[in-house]
C-alpha cells in the first residue's frame, strides 16, 4: 500500500512538472501612432479577451495575446480620432506588426 501511494504520488509530480513548465502559447502585436502624442492607450480586443497596452513615444506593443483575430483600437487624445483596425490576425509564436498609425483630426 505505501509503494501504491509513493508511485501515486511520483506520477503526479512527473505530470504537475511537465505542465509547469509549458510555455504561453501566443503571439504580439504592436504598432506606432503618429503623432506621437496623440494618443494615451491602445485596446485589443477578440471575443471576450481584451487586452490594453500603454502607448509611449507613439509605440505600443501587446506581447500576450494568444491566437486569433482581434481589433485593436487606439484611443486618441483631442483633437485627434480615435482610429480602429479590424481583422489583426495573431499566430502563435508570431509578431503582428501594424506599422504607422496615422490619427485622422
């Protein structure tokens, strides 16, 4: 019975260690906004996963977001639009660059 329970017990370490240390599987996103200035924060959003990132010296960068097909949103400061991209795909293990982000007045 105590070599039952210490096999039991071996499994379960083996099996807990092997999915502790598993990677996050996902890709990113980032992009720049120009002007620089004109925007604080950068929203993605796909399905009921929403991700937010700041946005700094116009860069933004969303470094965990897993696979699918989001929407990211930019939210600009006045005077400027908000500015919205539909259809960002993101692989795994992948990066998916927006590039330039012009904010429309």
């Amino acid at each position: 019975m105590k070599r039952a329970k210490m096999s039991l017990l071996a499994v379960a370490a083996v099996a807990f260690g092997a999915f502790a240390f598993k990677g996050i599987a996902g890709g990113s996103i980032g992009g720049k906004v120009v002007p620089a200035d004109g925007a604080t924060e950068a929203w993605a959003v796909s399905g009921t996963d929403t991700l937010k990132a700041p946005i700094a010296d116009g860069a933004f960068s969303f470094a965990e977001a897993k696979a699918g097909t989001y929407t990211v949103v930019i939210d600009a400061k006045e005077p400027f639009k908000d500015a919205t991209i539909t259809d960002v795909k993101v692989e795994d293990g992948k990066s998916t660059d927006l590039g330039e982000i012009k904010l429309a007045q």
